[in-house]
C-alpha cells in the first residue's frame, strides 16, 4: 500500500501519471510518423547514406520505441509511489531532453553540410544508376513516387550519364516518354531541390515539436524527482 502523500502531490501523482500517458501515446505516435516517413522518405535517406549512415526515420522509430518504454516507467513509477521507477524516468528523461536539444543544435548547425552531402550522393550515384541494383530502385523511386523529379539538379543532369539526350523510365509522367523532353511528358525539377524544398517546408515546424519536447521533458524530470522525494519525506512522516 503507498504512503499517503501530503499537499499537492496527491494530485501531483496524477498529474505525473496523465502526463507519461500523454507521452506513451506521443511514443507510440512517432513510431508511426516513423514508419511513415521510412515509407515516404525512405529513398532519399537510403541515397544519402548509401549503405553508410542509419535511416533517418528509423531513428525517429527508435526515438518513439525508448519514450514509449521510458513513459511506462513513470506511469508505474507514479500510480504505485515506487520511488525507485521515478528515479529511474527522470535520469532517461534528462538524457532524452539532452539528446533531443543537442540533436536539434547539430541539424541547425550541420545543415548546410548535410545538405551539400546530399547533392554530392546524388551526383555520384547517377554514374552508378543501372550498374548497382540498390541506387538504381532508389533513383527510380525518387523520380517516379516521391518527391516526382528527375536528375539532380534538372532532367539534363542524365544527359551522358543515363544514354545521350535520354533520362531514365522513372523520369516519365507516362511509360516509354522520348525526346524532346518538356513538362507534359517528364518531371522536369531536379530531385535535389524538390528534396530540400520539402525538408525546408516542414524544418519550423520540427524545430517548434522538438522545443515543445524539450520543455515536457525538463518538467517531466523535474515533477519525477518532486514525486520521489514526496514519496521519501511521507514516509519517514509516517514512522
């Protein structure tokens, strides 16, 4: 049976244990968005890592599965008073909320980097475009699902890389597309920049979602210990 704790932290415990609800079902979200974006984005991230660096959204899946499971510990830790559960949310919580401000910090920073990594992948991977089967189904996927563009920079990248004067199949808005090429028979945008375009779209809006993840984890650290050490003090009350 718990302690019976005094002054606000007798709602505070139900507060704690709504929030972690809260963050479970945000866990269980990203996991999702996750599974989305590997759908969506999946071929670009593939492109820029080129068997190199980890899936972008399969980070943002291993994000969701660790808050999930760290949420568990504060909705036990706060509905059964066990104070070392509390504890133990509140160390993974500040190395969430660490984790989360410096990931935020070196996207900012490393943008530009990050970003003329992407257009040199794509540049190189054209050369390799129907040698290596993996380049070959992500360009194709780029240019024919998403973001729907055709070259690098513009179609005419292809140009004595693919064939002379040709682009790949993928670039057709319909099968079997042939020179002369113009916006009614290809997509004429590069991929490049239709990638950036869409990344700088959404950019504010992550960086608003990642602040807003900051601020409820530094409080979620912070009401932890105030339950713990609420649940500490009613005890020795009690004796």
């Amino acid at each position: 049976m718990g302690v019976e704790l005094s002054g606000g932290w007798k709602a505070g415990k139900y507060l704690i244990f709504f929030f972690n609800l809260i963050f479970w079902i945000f866990g269980l979200a990203l996991i999702v968005v996750g599974a989305i974006a590997m759908d969506k984005y999946g071929d670009i991230f593939n492109l820029a890592g080129h068997g190199k660096w980890t899936s972008g959204p399969a980070l943002v899946i291993a994000v969701g599965v660790i808050i999930f499971l760290v949420a568990f510990f504060g909705c036990i830790g706060a509905i059964a008073q066990n104070r070392p559960f509390l504890y133990i949310f509140a160390i993974l919580m500040s190395v969430m909320f660490i984790v989360t401000i410096t990931g935020v910090i070196l996207v900012a920073v490393y943008k530009k980097q990050i970003t003329s990594h992407l257009e040199k992948a794509m540049n190189d991977t054209m050369k390799e475009y129907d040698h290596d089967l993996g380049v070959t189904d992500t360009w194709d996927g780029m240019q024919s699902k998403f973001p729907k563009c055709c070259g690098t920079v513009n179609f005419t990248d292809w140009f004595g890389v693919y064939a002379a004067d040709t682009v790949p199949d993928s670039c057709c808005k319909k099968t079997g597309c042939k020179p002369p090429y113009d916006y009614s028979t290809i997509h004429i945008d590069g991929c490049y920049n239709a990638t950036i375009g869409s990344v700088e779209e959404h950019w504010p809006a992550a960086a608003g979602i990642s602040a807003a993840v900051a601020v409820i984890e530094l409080i979620a650290v912070i009401l932890g210990c105030g339950l713990a050490r609420a649940i500490s003090s009613s005890k020795y009350e009690v004796v």
